[in-house]
C-alpha cells in the first residue's frame, strides 16, 4: 500500500466507494487521517465496514446512516502510528455527505466517475474552499515518502490501456520494477511501493486528471484527442485542456510524448515546442513492420507502439530489450483479443471500442469483416468508422443503438438488425466464410445490455464457446 505521512492528522470527505474510492479510505487510515466517506449503493458501503473495521469494532456511523451500530473497545489511535489493518475503524466514518458541513475537511477526494460539471456536492465544496482531488493527487502527495522512483503518466481518447501496458511490458523485459495503476482499473494506492529506481506506470483519464493538481510525470503521454465525454465538458476544448493539463503539471526537462494525428494533440505539442529534445511527436501514418508483434495488428497499435518505444527510450530502456518486449507483448483483454478460430473464421473481441473513434482502427487491421456494433451511443454518427467500411462484409447491430446505427450503414454495408449479441454471433458464424474475421467492435458503450465493457466481451467469448 502506498501511503503518505503527509495525510497523518488531517480530515478527509471520500464519495464512491468502488475499487479506487475503497483503496483511497484504506490509504488514508494507515496514513493516519480520519475518512467520512460515502458511496449511494449500500452494498458498497457494506463491504468496506467489516473490511476496516474487523477486530477493532465497526466503523463508527453518523446516526440513521449504518443498521448494526454496536461498538466494542476502540482500537489505538492512528495519531500513535498505523495500527494492523484489523484495527483501522475507529477513524472511519461512514455518512451520507450531503448532509455534513464540507468546510470541516481538508479535502473531498472523490472517484473519477463523479460529474465535477454536475454534482451538487462539488459545487458545495468549491464554495466552501475545500480542495476537490483524487487518488492520482494523493499518489503524487505520496511521493516523497516512496524510495526514488519516476513516473509515467499515459492518456489520451483511445489507446491508453494498451500503451500503459505495453509500457509495463518493456520495463518488466528490461528487469525494471514496475506497476501499472489507474484508470487501466488498479487503483495505484493499493499498489505496494517499489524498490529504488522502480517505475509507476500510470493510466490516467481526463477525469482522473481534472482531479490531479501536482502530478509531476518523468514522462508524459498523450496518444490523441478525439470527441469523447462531452457531457462532462463545455464543449470539446475543454476537454482537450484537461488532457493538456498532464503537460502543465509537468517539469520542462521531463520527457513528452505526444501523437500529433489530431488537431488539438498537434496544438498541444506545438505548446511544447521549447522543451527541444525532451520532446518527441508521434507522426500518423508512420510505416512499421508490424508482423512479428501479434498482439500489436492495425495502424492504431503502430501508434500506441511507438508512443511506448519513445517512453520507453526516455527511461533508458535497451533497443534490443524493446525490440523482444514488442514481440512477447501478449495484449490485453477486450482490445482487440482474438478468441477463437473455428473452421477458418477468426472471433475478435474489441469490446473495449466504446465509441466509433475507438472502432474504426479495429476495423483497419482486417480486409474481410463480420462487424457486431451497438450498445448505448454517445453520439448519432458513425463517422470516424466509414472509411473503413470496405473492409465490412456484412454488419450485425445490437443494443439501444442498434436502429440508429443500422440506418446509418445501410446505405454502405449490408446490415442485419440482430438485437441481441448471442443472436449477431450466431448470424455473423452462420455466414462468415474462411478467412474472414468476426468482430466485436461495438462503437458505443454497454451499459444497456451489460455491467460494462468486459461483462460483454465475456458474454461475447461465451457465445463464441457456444458455436463450438
């Protein structure tokens, strides 16, 4: 666990209680704050009080706010040192914080989930003046307690799990320390601190950095910017700063990486322009022999590949070594996994595509397509995905969007509305031929059918196993 001595004796108001918000009240007790913290789903806040409280007495509950409050003798106070995990109760509170007065706390660390444009309690915490931060700032106040180490900070609409993976992998085949947090879905404070010269390889979302103020990366990604969250943002410049802002947070002499195949990226980088050497842009476009690194297919993983070769270049990783860490780079879950091969016909899950930006590189990487799309849209265009429409065979539409999507494509591609991905699985089987490929790229999210994006690549595989 990462922890800083920083946050010993100081208030903290944590909303949401997932993975990284229940990691973050964690972090924060053993470093020896008090946590009030919140989450609207019960089960969550369940979960979290026999985890914190066990053996020293349940968290203690504002009243109305916890069924069981029986409280057995107190554990030490943290204020004496980080007591066992089994005893970390007694500076945990569990209230619903719209209901206590914000200006008690030194900060209000909140999940990247929360709307900062739209939640009330935002708003309540900026007029009272109490800082609004995440896991990745708290990792960042953290720092210098940790042995010397460096930072990679990776972000951009598309490609930033693949990239931050990657990355990993080129450290961990040069025999690095490394760990990889954030938004790839490890919260970065359950992560056990490196060695001295380990490297923390970080995911990071706009949200995550709207909610990170000092985040001093030794090398900072940005892959693209593309329409995406808009419903966050005050239009799609202000989305494009908040991906800016990783640069900002920045030292001059720290390295920048930066894909520059958009216009805000490029206007990004041209922003760099003085940093010289500790600069490197990322050209679209770029010819590469691709055919060793079966992992890394499509023009779109050229791009993240060479974003994560320059990262890795900046840390002083061998050329040989990344030359074997792109070849052995096994990929990732949902982007772009090849699930099966039955009777000649390849099954793709890029479940991961939630928006047309994300899709249309998938659909680069094969001639010949079987395209399953929809879920719930966050927009009404196919755009970004209609150049590439000559490598589509036939396309298969689920979900809520599957009506707007299938009378986008019609006039291009034959279309078959299946409703369902079980029915467009099997539609898609019954007429791809060998050498075609069957593709989960879904260009929207998943939320109508599904928990998220890897429950329908789950439901996606197991229909795949069902044809068998």
């Amino acid at each position: 666990m990462i922890v800083s001595g920083a946050w010993a004796g100081k208030r903290y108001a944590v909303l949401g209680l997932a993975r990284s918000g229940a990691a973050t009240v964690r972090a924060l007790l053993v470093g020896g704050a008090s946590v009030t913290a919140w989450d609207s789903d019960e089960a969550r806040r369940d979960a979290i009080l026999p985890e914190l409280a066990r053996g020293g007495g349940p968290a203690k509950p504002v009243e109305g706010q916890m069924r069981d409050a029986s409280v057995s003798t107190p554990p030490p106070s943290l204020r004496d040192g980080p007591p066992p995990q089994d005893e970390l109760g007694e500076d945990l509170t569990i209230a619903d914080l719209d209901t206590l007065d914000l200006s008690a706390f030194d900060a209000l660390v909140v999940s990247p989930g929360v709307p900062l444009n739209t939640h009330p309690l935002a708003a309540r915490a900026r007029a009272a003046g109490v800082p609004i931060v995440g896991d990745i700032e708290l990792f960042s106040q953290a720092r210098a307690d940790l042995p010397p180490h460096k930072v990679v900070g990776i972000t951009g609409t598309n490609g930033k799990s693949t990239t931050t993976a990657l990355v990993h992998h080129l450290l961990a085949t040069a025999g690095m320390p490394a760990r990889m947090g954030g938004n790839i879905g490890l919260p970065i404070l359950a992560q056990q601190p490196l060695a001295q010269g380990g490297v923390y390889v970080l995911e990071l979302s706009s949200y995550q950095i709207d909610l990170t103020r000092s985040l001093d990366c030794d090398v900072a990604v940005l892959l693209n910017v593309t329409p995406d969250h808009l419903d966050r943002y005050d239009g799609f410049d202000a989305y494009a700063a908040s991906k800016a802002r990783l640069f900002a947070m920045q030292s001059p002499a720290h390295d920048a990486v930066i894909g520059i195949g958009d216009a805000p990226s490029a206007a990004i980088a041209r922003g760099l322009s003085a940093r010289g050497e500790h600069l490197t842009k990322i050209a679209p476009g770029v010819c590469m022999d691709q055919s060793r690194w079966p992992s890394l297919q499509g023009p779109h993983n050229a791009q993240n590949a060479l974003a994560a070769i320059a990262a890795a270049r900046a840390l002083g990783v061998d050329e040989a070594v990344i030359d074997r860490g792109l070849e052995t780079f096994a990929g990732l879950p949902h982007r772009m996994e090849r699930v099966a091969t039955l009777d000649g016909v390849t099954y793709v899950d890029d479940s991961k595509a939630t928006n047309p930006e994300s899709a249309a590189p998938a659909l680069a990487a094969f001639p010949r397509i079987h395209w399953i799309l929809g879920g719930r849209a966050k927009g009404d265009d196919l755009d970004a995905c209609l150049p590439h429409l000559g490598h589509v065979a036939h396309a298969y539409t689920i979900g809520e969007a599957g009506a707007r999507f299938a009378e986008v494509l019609r006039d291009h591609v034959a279309v078959t509305e299946a409703g369902t991905l079980d029915a467009a699985v099997r539609a898609a089987a019954a007429a791809a031929v060998r050498g075609e490929v069957v593709l989960l790229s879904p260009a929207a999210a998943s939320f109508d059918q599904f928990r998220d994006y890897e429950h329908r690549g789950a439901a996606f595989r197991a229909a795949v196993e069902g044809l068998k």
